[in-house]
C-alpha cells in the first residue's frame, strides 16, 4: 500500500480514514453530532478524559509453567491480544451505554450493546442491571458497576464482529495525549532463542525490541506507573557510516486501528509478560510487564545485507501519533570466520 512507504504518512491517512469513516455516518447513535469524536465516556463525567491503564493490543499473557526463564522463553500457556482498553475507576462506579441498542449478557460480568449497523459495544469486569433484550439508551440507561477489587471497565467496540481501536481519532472522546512512546534496548537471538552479540551476526537472526508508553493521565493504585503498550511499532535498517537506507520502514506490530492479523508470537517476542504475569496460576502483584516486540514474524536473514556495519532504528507510535525511537548499531558478517585483526595506528 501507497502509505507504507513513510510511517508519518501512514498514520496521518489512518487517522483520516477513521474520522472520515465515523463523520459519514458508519454508526448510529445521537454522539455522531460531535466532529472530533463519535461517542463519548461510559462513566461520568461522560465529558472527561479518564485515567486508561490497560490499551488495544497489549499482550495477555498466563504462562502454564512457574516464573523461570525456561517458561519466559519457550513455555506453554494462554496468550492474545487485549481487545479493548482498560479504563481506571473506583469499584462500584455506574457504568453506561454509549449508544443506544440492544443488550446482550455474554458472561455474567460482561454487558454487550447491539447499536446496528454491525457495531457492538462490550463492557466487562460489571454487575449487569439490565437484561438480554433491553432497549437501552446512550448515557442514561445504566448497564452495571464495577465489580469489587477491578479497579477498572473493560471497554470495547466491535465493527462487523471485529474489534477495533476505540482510542483511533474519530472515536471515543474526548481524548488527548501528549505523552511519547519509548523504545528500549534492541536485542537479537537465533530461530533457536540463543542471545547474539551485535557485534557479529550472521546467518538468520531474531530482531526484537522492548517498547512501552505511559498512561496520557496518571493512574491511581497498584497500576500507578505502569507501562502501557503502543499502537505501532516500525523498524528500518541504514547503513553506519553514512546513514543510508538499505532496508525500508517495515511494521513489526500494529494495532492503530485494528487487532494484528498475525498469531501472539508472532508479533511479541519471548520475553513478553503483561502487567502483573500470571505463572502457574499465581498472579505477580504490582510487578510491571514488559513489552518486547518481534520485528518480523519470521527470522531476518542477513545474508540479504553485504558484510559490514548497520543500524536497527526501532520506532514506537501512540494512538495519537506521538513517537520515540532508539537504534541499535550491529556488524553482518556472513564470510567463512572471523573477520580480520583491525589494523593499528
């Protein structure tokens, strides 16, 4: 696609295709009159921002076996992306539609609104007080209460039976962020798991790197300060010496707009735990995750590269398009041993 070339652009016509998919009208509902957002909070003050301490996208993780480094990296268990994002409240807070619809109950925590047109809108960790069936009414009807210790609603909007991005401009308002994503240290490995030395790679390597950004408001609790994950992640290879592209912007995770088409692992290195893991059916309070995201889902071959030195330049995009980046300097050398004494002098 035409936008793949320029990750400042690419966002730019995503963000543009969002709002003007929501200002002509693709859902229904009385929140459709505001410009910049399609609907607003579904607790009060529907009309403020509120602290979001989980987003779209971020990693699930319940590993099976217990907390050691052989489980981190190649044990079984459940893992997916988060659907929707994680809006901060005190337990018990009222929870509302909003748009108008036709409830549904799939789960005894968990309230969905039919709005027509193919949305829905799911929130969970709720005592539901309405019943399958029910008309509802945007922003007066009052779905639940959050139930005791979440600390938070589950909020998430489905377009066809999929979900999307509920913080993509055009959406749920209103809504700013300033804050920028980070990206941390670039690491590589074999297919196999084993650590490499940038010093010298050859042959098929892994790409990955941690990134993270931080709530846009503070959030209170034992979430206080967690990291928060970003809506894309890019990478690009340039030549040392003179900064050169040689391998173009490619997208190692996105979830801008819609959930990656790819499996968990395939997007999120080894390595990845979401905030407070849980290992063998313990959960890890006030332990923070950590986000490492593959740079593509298969193994880079280096042997595409002649021999010599590069940079990895790893960026991290919010929902809003803010960003950071980091790089990484590394020597392909792919020649039968070692590359020769440096002369001295």
């Amino acid at each position: 696609m035409p936008w793949e070339r320029n990750l400042r652009s690419s966002l730019a016509l995503l963000v543009l295709a969002a709002v003007c998919a929501v200002t002509a009208g693709a859902s229904p509902g009385a929140a459709r009159e505001h410009g910049e957002f399609s609907y607003r909070w579904p607790v009060k003050p529907f009309d403020k921002a509120h602290p979001i301490r989980s987003t779209f996208g971020e990693p699930r993780t319940t590993f099976a076996g217990p907390p050691l480094p052989s489980t981190l990296l190649y044990g079984g268990g459940s893992f997916s992306y988060h659907n929707g994002i994680d809006i901060a409240v005190p337990d018990g807070t009222p929870v509302y539609s909003v748009e108008s619809g036709v409830v549904s109950i799939p789960s005894p925590r968990t309230v969905a609104v039919d709005s027509g047109g193919g949305v829905m809108f799911q929130y969970w960790h709720i005592i539901p007080t309405v019943a399958p069936g029910q008309t509802v009414t945007a922003y007066q009807t009052v779905l639940g209460h959050v139930r005791p210790r979440y600390g938070h609603v589950h909020f998430a909007q489905f377009r066809d039976g999929a979900p999307v991005n509920p913080l993509l401009p055009g959406r749920l308002g209103p809504y700013a962020d300033r804050t920028r994503p980070h990206v941390g240290a670039v690491t590589f490995r074999t297919p196999a798991g084993k650590d490499e030395l940038p010093e010298l790679l050859r042959g098929h390597v892994v790409i990955a790197a941690q990134a993270w950004d931080t709530s846009a408001l503070p959030v209170a609790g034992n979430w206080h300060g967690f990291p928060i994950a970003p809506a894309l992640v890019s990478w690009r290879i340039e030549r040392a010496r003179d900064h050169s592209v040689v391998l173009g912007t490619q997208f190692a995770f996105d979830a801008s707009s819609s959930l990656p088409h790819v499996s968990f692992w395939s997007s999120y290195a080894r390595g990845t735990t979401q905030n407070m893991p849980t290992f063998k059916k313990h959960r890890y309070w006030r332990e923070p995750g950590r986000f490492l995201y593959r740079m593509a889902p298969e193994s880079f071959d280096t042997r595409t590269l002649p021999d010599g030195i590069y940079d990895v330049v790893v960026t991290a995009v919010d929902s809003r398009g803010n960003r950071g980046s980091s790089q990484q300097v590394f020597t392909v050398w792919n020649k039968p041993g070692w590359p020769p004494p440096t002369p001295q002098g």
